[in-house]
C-alpha cells in the first residue's frame, strides 16, 4: 500500500534581504492512512513549516511531495485550495477561527466551498460533527464569547466536517490550560481510533506521547522518527536524513 | 513637557516616511485649497460688504409686479419716499454707456445718472472739485459731470486743472465738476456720473428704461418692514398713475438686495451654498484620504497603543498622542493652502481686472481677508476632527486585552470593517455626484466653445439703441430713425455692410383656416425684422430675394423664412409668394414670402443642429421695434469704426444714449475665455476630485482587505480558491459601488431637473441619460479597478504568510 503523504528531500527557503534561512532541510518522511504522528522538536526548528507544506498552505523550495500517489508539488493555486477543501482539515494553535462569523457559520465554511451541497446536507453535517465535539449548544454564539477550550472545539469540528484523508494540527494545544489541552488531546484521539489520519506539530512532550509515532525535528531535518507504543527507534543518516523503522 | 514629547515624536515619526508626509501633505493641500478658494472668490462675489463707510447697511431696490422684476418707476418711487419711515435715504439712477469725444475721436464709458446726494450719502468726497448740488439737477442747470479717478488718470492724464474744463459727453458739452477718489465706482461700475435727467423721474416716464435705486433702512425697521412700507406706498400711487396714463397693470411689490446679492439675480445664496457644497465634498474626500492614511498607521501601531494604554496611559492622552501627527500635517497643511490661495486670489484680481475691468463691480476685488482666514481656521479644525480626532479615537478605543494576546487579529473587527464599507460607499457617491454634475458642466463649455455659429463677427461692430415713445411717438418716425441710421452708416467710408435688426421674440404661424383664436395651438417661430439683408449673418439665399427698399410701409408685407422652416412646413412645394398668417404681439398679420434663406443657430435650437432652425425675417421697413441693434462690418482701425457710429447718431439725435457699441466678438470672446476658464477649473478640480477618490477607494479596500488577511488565509485553508476569494470581496465592494452610485444618480437627477428647468428645456434630455451612463460606466470601470488591485495582491500572498499575518 501506497503511503498517504511521502515527501521526498522536501527543503524550505525563506530569504530576506540580508539573512537566507533554511527551514527545512532535505526532509523524507512518509505517512500512512490511518497513522497518528506527532511532530515535534524545538521552537524554531522548521515543524511548523513542515505541517504548512503537507497541508499546501505552503509550497516546497525544493523536493517533491506525494499525497495518495499523487504528485501535488507542482499544482497551481487552485488545485491546491481543492485538495484542501476536500482531503485536509486544519487545526491551528490559535484557533482561527473568524471573528464576524458565528460558531456555525465558521464551521461551514468549508462546505460553502464546495460544489453541489444543498443546505440541508450543509446543516446536517455541521450539526454532526458540533455533536461530536460537544458544541451544539453554542452554534450561534460567536468566537469572542467562548472560552478558549471551546473555540478549539470548534475548530476541530471546522477540520472535521469535510470529512478529509487527514488532520493536520498544528500546536492544538499551545493556547490552552491543561484541562482543556486533555479535552482536545482526547478529542483527536477518538478520531484516531474513528480511523483519520493525523499529524500533529507539538513541542509538549505529554501530547507528543498521545501519538502512534513521534518524528523529531532539529534544524529543519528530522532527527528521530519512533513508534511509541512498540518503543520502536528510529535510524536517521545524517547525510541524506533518510529515516528507516528498525 | 509630556505633551512636548508626543510632538516631538509624532514629527519624528513624520520624518521617518517622508513619502507617506508628501502624500497625505499634497491630498490636504488640494482639497483644503479647492474649498478656501471657491469660498473666498464666492464670498467676495455675493457677500462681501461695500467697500464704502457704512457699506454692509447699503441696499438696492428691486420692484415685481405680479411676481416679475421690472423697472422701478423714478415718479411713484421719488413721490412715495417722502412719507416712508423706515427709510433713511432712497434715491434713483440709471446706468448707461456716455460717449466722451475728444476733437474727433470718442471713447465709450460705463457711467450712472445719479441725484445730488449720492456722494454725501457714500460718505465719499471728490478729491477734486465739488459733487452734485441740488442746483446742477435742475433741466435748466448747465451739463455737469463728476469723473473717476480711473477716467481722469486714463482719459486726461491726471490733469490737475481739469476741474471747471468742458468736455463733450454724447456730444453735449459738459463741464467737469469734480474727481472721485481712486477706487470709487458706486453704484456698480461707473466711471462718471451726470445728474438724473428730469424726463427719467416724470410722471410719464418710459418703464422700458432701466432706473434702479438704492438707500438705507433706519436701524429701528427691519429689511422685511422697509420692503413692505416701500411697496404698498409705492404700489397706492402707482395703481393712481397706471390708470390715468395707461401704464402696464399690476402689484407692485418691493424687495431690499445688498448690492452684491442684487448682482446675482437675488439667486447668490443658491450659487454660493451650491458651489461650496460641491468643494466641501472635495475636501471631504480628501479627508476620508488622510483620515485612512493616519487610521492605517494607528492600525499598525495598535500595539504600542495597547502597551501604553496597559501601562496606564488614559484615553485622551492616548487620543491626542495619536493625532499629533495628523494636527501637525493639517496645520502645515493649512499654512500652505492660505499661501496658495492668497495667491490664486490675487492671481484671479489680476486676470479678471486686466481682462474686464470697466466690467465689473468695483467690490468684486479678491484678496486674502479676514472671512478667508477665519474659513480657513474652520476647515482646519473640520479636517482635524474628520482626518485624526476620529481614527485617533477609534484607535485608542481598541480592545486592549485581544491586541495584546494576539496582536492586530480581531482589534479591527466588524465596526472597523463597516467604518470602511461606509466610507467607500461615500467616497463613490461623493466622487459620482461630482463626475455626473461636472460631466454637465464640461460636456456644455466644451459644446458652446466648438459650436459653429455661421455667424462670421470678424470686423464687426454693434450698438443698440433705443427709441422713446415720448421723441418718437409714431411707428413710422421709429423705421424712419432706423432706416435713415442704415443708409447713413452705410455711406461712411469705412463700413462695408450693415444691417439693423430688431428682434420680436416668437411669432405665431397660423397654418391656413386653422385661425381659431385659440393660443399656444400654433408653431412658434423665431422672428426678426432687418433692414439689410441676412447674408450679413452668413444666412445666404436659397431662393426668391432679399427684403429691401421694395418692402416699405406702403407695399404689401414681406418675409423671408428660413430653409428649414420651409422643408418643414411645405416639402414638396415652392413658397415664393406664398401668403401665410403669423400672429405678432397679438395682432395678426398676412405676409407673402419673398425669399428662403440659409438657416443660422439660434438659442432655442442650440443643442438640435442647424436644421431645426425655423426663423421668419420680417421687413424693418414694414414693422416697428423701440429697440434694434445695428450691425457695421468696417474696414480700417476699430476706434475710427467706433467713432462712425456715433458720428451718424448724433447727427440723427443728439439725446439718444446708444447702448454698447462694441466689437460683436468682444462678448463672444469673454464668453469663451470664461468658458475655457470653466473647462480647466472643472477638469482641473474634478481630475483631482477623481484622484482622491481612486486613491481613497484603493486605500480604503487596501486597509479592510489587509485587516482581513488573516480571514483571507483562513478561508483559503479550509479551500476557497483565489477566484472564490475575490468574487467575494469584489461583490462586497460592488455592493458599496451600486448604493454610492445610486444615490450619486438621485441626486444628480435632482440636480439635472433644477438644470432643465433653469436652461428653458434647451438641453435635450437624452443628454442627462447619455452624461450618466458614460460617467456611471467610466466610474464602474474605475472603482472596480481600485478594489480589485488590492484584492489581486490580498491573494498572491501564500495562505500559510496569510494565516501568521499581524
């Protein structure tokens, strides 16, 4: 079986006038459907920027990117919003979530990208995936008048409602108390065990623990890649960053 | 101290981006010079006070009967002041042109019958000499005259003996009796004054001759009780002598102007109110510029507010911090505009004096004064509220707690992004009100300038004059006066051609057996009477014959019409001695067409071409009209020309006041001076009103859309495409564009049915929907291009920039 998400000496180049920046460095990782990874390292060490080119909020200076067999490394804008609508959901340390729009309205924001949707399909599933994440009874409430807990529900549930291949969370709990992080925490992993696929960018070694795999990062490379719970270690040569599972 | 250093820094910041100084610096200028100077130049012009001792207290009567302006009868007006109370002096003039020849050579000058007291009244002296006695009234009294000092600098070299010389006024000599000061040109223009003639106050005196009066209230009535107490005591005696000597009926009604609101039409308050309006919309536009300017860089520093406004800062120390910046650019701004209209003013004095001195009132004088600078003071403080107190406010009204924990995202939600909606929406309804009046303006100077009027006024010469029922008593004397005027002027070595022509205004065409008394049933047609012939107007012969010395009182009545009138009525059949009914001045007449000529413009078909004109040319050998004008092409030198004229007048009679004799083109070549300075100014202020408001619109959308890349990143992540982002916010600003646009389009229909009325219908409406559908497509084009471009940037920025974007 072919893997979900293969990057291949994937690098990123950020330059400026006077600093060049290499964020991510001849990166190799592959990704499997079903598999809940957690990707982590130091502030900036380039996971972030990593997450943003897996979920083509971003493109790659250099490398090529595969997601379910297909070459998406050269797509133009467009194509790359379509894949994101429909194979990728999105969860982000700062909730993101817009200010003017409603619980619901954000929620369905998703779906009124897409073609074909009547309106009853659109409520039907938003009010599923706001069942699922506890969150039906503040659909008309708006972002400021939650707590944070509750607006990273609420973006969990935006992530979810276009039912994608994958989740993409980058740092879900960086803004939230540890009661709140444990909510969201066992919210992803109840989708893990519905079957999606997540990648999760953390540096917080208790939620990088949560995860099925951990892929460590230092200096845009990936230095570790390991399966937690069969404490399987990772081999990384360091000349190509090339990772093998022993 | 504290405050000096939020200025010291506010300047520094100022210095640190010069280029955006330089921007909101030029927008300020522009807008706040457009508005200081129109009010300035229309302040002078309607409001201004007279430049005499007690001038704001001078009035001038206007007298209607039944509504319409008339002359003021001098007899009932000079019986009626002597029992008025609540006038303090009342007293009559005329305004005319008087001929001062020198051995051969003449000159024309504007000058005013006036009666003795005008310079008491004035509180001005001669500086020379003596004024008017009540002695130098009297018919018996020896012709005097008083000059002005432009007159005695001009036409005497400042003699300083001319006091007691006799000079030849209209050929009568008259002796100078005094110099007025340099300056003094009361009531409006004049450059001499004689005493009133005694046949202009009698009690028959002819009402087709414009007397006017002026005075002054006593401080204990108002304007409305004095207007009342002149009309009713004027309009007792008057219904008296209108009976006894068949004068026109009516109510006499009376109504006190400033001199300066007399010289408008009593319409100055409209004029000013409009005009301004119209460059305070400028300057609003160019405040909702700066006003964004300085919103987009409090926006950026929201975080330095938040932190100052943490560490305790209050809010109005917050406010006034932030509008520093915007106080010192509007200040300097300001200074700038004064200097720059100062010298627009003076500019404007010069140009107008060197070009139609003897033709303007002598207020009319535009300077730097104390109303400009107080105007000036008052835009400043508009434009401060408008361009930093409000973006300071809203600035410093931030949610302090979001700003600090997630920098700018979400400190300038919903409120902030309608403040933008709404001030784009008013930018497009201002800048389209604008375009859509100024579209008018520009299209009819444009037209007039590139109108062809067949007319060739090259070497031409023209006067009026007018003949009084009193010296010609009989239709016959009138024609013989103008035909014996013709023939003489005609024989003069230097004049080629002329033609005197008297116009009748409309005659109706009575189409056979359709005579049924009934009015307003017939065509109306231009008429006028010649003597001469039409192709003096470039109105050559198509067929038949000219009218001439054939078509005298005792032959049968003669007309020419012209080609369209005759394709128009009878297509397929030849007119030449055609009898046709027209019904002039209420009488009806049969005539015969001798001849069809050529058409020429004229005003009711100016806007429909040359083939709608339906003219019928009577004989002026045949018809009688108290007021002709003649027409002379000469040869030679334009002052010898001139001198013909008068030459030949006064040998027909000596008393008769001619009424301009000039070039024709002189007021053909003001008119289109005036109106290529019309063209500039409008296209001049409304190209920079259009700049302002493509800048605004752009700066405006910029400012929503950049506080909207955060939403703009998140949207694209969850999978809208760069197309679905800006079809969003295109329909967004399209929907500001259709509400400014329509309420642009109400008021311009407003303006254009006030417009058709005060042009007599002459324009055809067609041009109104033609004027706003080119103005509302240019205008489409445009404001969708300035939200576009920045919508165009908002997604060429990668998602992932968009998202971490502050």
């Amino acid at each position: 079986m072919s893997p979900l998400i293969e990057l291949n000496n994937i690098s990123k180049l950020f330059v400026t006038e006077e600093i060049e920046t290499r964020a991510v460095n001849q990166v190799n990782l592959s990704i499997n459907k079903g598999e809940y990874v957690a990707l982590s390292g130091p502030s900036g060490c380039g996971k972030s920027t990593l997450l943003s080119m897996m979920g083509l909020l971003d493109t790659a200076t250099t490398g090529s990117y595969e997601l379910a067999g297909v070459n998406v490394s050269q797509l133009n804008a467009n194509q790359r919003a379509a894949i994101r609508n429909k194979k990728i959901g999105f969860i982000f340390q700062s909730f993101n979530l817009i200010s003017d729009l409603s619980v619901f309205e954000n929620i369905m924001l998703p779906l009124t990208y897409q073609k074909g949707l009547d309106k009853n399909q659109i409520q039907q599933q938003v009010n599923q995936v706001l069942a699922k994440v506890e969150m039906g009874h503040r659909k008309n409430h708006f972002p400021s008048q939650l707590s944070g807990g509750q607006q990273q529900r609420v973006a969990v549930a935006r992530a979810l409602v276009n039912s994608p291949d994958f989740i993409l969370a980058d740092e879900p709990t960086g803004n939230l108390d540890s009661k709140n992080a444990l909510a969201v925490m066992n919210l992803l992993e109840e989708l893990h065990q519905d079957g999606s696929t997540i990648c999760m960018v953390t540096h917080d070694p208790q939620s990088a623990l949560r995860a099925r795999r951990q892929v460590e990062m230092f200096d845009g490379q990936i230095i570790s890649d390991s399966i937690n719970s069969l404490s399987v270690k990772a081999k990384v040569d360091s000349s190509t960053s090339q990772v093998s599972i022993a | 101290m504290s405050i000096f250093l939020d200025i010291k820094y506010a300047i520094r910041q100022l210095f640190k981006t010069p280029k955006f100084t330089a921007i909101t610096l030029f927008v300020l200028v522009g807008g706040l010079t457009i508005s200081l100077f129109t009010f300035s130049f229309l302040y002078s012009l309607i409001y201004k006070p007279l430049p005499l001792p007690g001038g704001e207290s001078i009035f001038r009567l206007s007298i209607s009967t039944n509504g319409d302006g008339r002359s003021i009868p001098a007899y009932e007006l000079l019986e009626a002041k002597q029992g008025l109370q609540s006038i303090e002096h009342l007293e009559v003039f005329e305004t005319t042109d008087f001929r001062i020849s020198q051995q051969d050579v003449g000159k024309t000058l504007t000058g005013t019958y006036v009666e003795n007291e005008i310079f008491s009244f004035t509180q001005t002296q001669p500086i020379l000499g003596r004024g008017f006695t009540p002695e130098d009234m009297l018919s018996s009294a020896a012709p005097t005259v008083v000059l002005s000092h432009s007159t005695w600098q001009r036409e005497y070299s400042e003699d300083s003996n001319i006091v007691g010389k006799v000079i030849r006024i209209n050929d009568l000599p008259t002796t100078v009796i005094g110099i007025m000061p340099q300056g003094y040109h009361f009531p409006v223009n004049s450059q001499l004054w004689l005493p009133l003639p005694q046949r202009l106050k009698s009690l028959t005196a002819d009402t087709r001759e414009y007397i006017q009066a002026y005075g002054r209230v006593k401080p204990t009535f108002s304007k409305e009780q004095a207007e009342l107490e002149i009309g009713q005591a004027m309009d007792a005696i008057y219904q008296q002598t209108a009976r006894q000597f068949q004068k026109p009926e009516g109510k006499l009604a009376a109504t006190l102007y400033t001199f300066p609101h007399a010289q408008t039409d009593g319409d100055g308050n409209l004029v000013f109110t409009f005009f301004n309006l119209i460059a305070f919309s400028i300057l609003l536009l160019a405040c909702i510029n700066v006003g964004n300017l300085l919103l987009a860089r409090a926006i950026e520093r929201s975080k330095e507010t938040a932190i100052r406004a943490a560490l305790g800062a209050p809010t109005n120390r917050l406010v006034l911090q932030l509008m520093w910046e915007g106080i010192i650019i509007t200040l300097l701004g300001s200074l700038l505009a004064v200097l720059l209209v100062s010298d627009l003013l003076d500019y404007t004095d010069a140009l107008l004096h060197a070009e139609v001195s003897e033709n303007l009132p002598f207020w009319w004088r535009w300077g730097m004064d104390v109303p400009t600078l107080l105007m000036a003071i008052g835009f400043t403080i508009v434009t401060i509220v408008l361009a930093s107190f409000i973006p300071a406010w809203r600035s410093a009204k931030q949610d302090i707690n979001s700003t600090l924990r997630d920098g700018t995202r979400g400190a300038q939600g919903k409120k902030a992004g309608k403040m933008s909606r709404i001030l784009v929406t008013v930018q497009i309804f201002l800048i389209s009100t604008l375009m859509l009046i100024g579209s008018i303006s520009a299209f009819l100077s444009q037209y007039l300038l590139n109108m062809d009027t067949i007319e060739d006024y090259t070497r031409v010469i023209h006067g009026g004059i007018f003949l009084t029922d009193k010296n010609y008593k009989t239709p016959e004397q009138k024609i013989r006066f103008f035909e014996d005027f013709y023939d003489r002027l005609k024989r003069k070595h230097n004049v080629e051609n002329a033609v005197v022509r008297g116009y009748f205004g409309t005659s109706e065409l009575v189409l056979d057996g359709e005579d049924s008394g009934a009015q307003n049933q017939f065509p109306k047609i231009d008429t006028m009477s010649l003597i001469g012939n039409t192709e003096f107007f470039s109105a050559q012969l198509v067929e038949g014959r000219h009218l001439d010395k054939r078509d005298n009182p005792n032959a049968p009545k003669s007309v020419l019409i012209s080609d369209s009138m005759k394709k128009r009525y009878w297509p397929n059949e030849s007119v030449l001695n055609k009898r046709i009914n027209i019904r002039l001045n209420d009488k009806l007449h049969s005539v015969h067409i001798v001849g069809v000529v050529k058409d020429r413009l004229n005003e009711s078909s100016i806007f429909q071409g040359h083939s709608s004109e339906d003219e019928i040319y009577i004989s002026g050998r045949q018809f009688e009209r108290s007021y002709q004008r003649i027409f002379y092409r000469y040869s030679g030198d334009v002052t010898t020309a001139e001198e013909s004229f008068y030459q030949v007048l006064f040998t027909l009679d000596r008393t008769i006041e001619p009424y301009r004799v000039e070039p024709a083109s002189k007021n053909f070549d003001m008119m289109k001076k005036a109106m290529v300075m019309t063209s500039y100014i409008t296209f001049g202020a409304g190209g920079f009103a259009l700049l302002l408001a493509l800048t605004g619109i752009y700066g405006l959308t910029s400012n929503t859309i950049a506080q909207r890349t955060h939403e703009i990143g998140i949207r694209r992540a969850v999978g809208a495409t760069d197309k679905e982002v800006i079809q969003m916010l295109l329909k967004q600003g399209s929907k500001q564009l259709a509400i400014g646009l329509s309420l642009g389009l109400f008021v311009f229909t407003l303006i254009s049915f006030a417009f058709h009325g005060f042009t007599d219908g002459n324009i055809p409406v067609v041009l109104y929907f033609v004027l706003a559908g080119t103005v509302t497509i240019g205008l489409l084009i445009v404001v969708l291009a300035a939200i576009y471009s920045p919508t165009r940037k908002a997604v060429a920025m990668e998602p992932n920039a968009a998202l971490r974007y502050e």
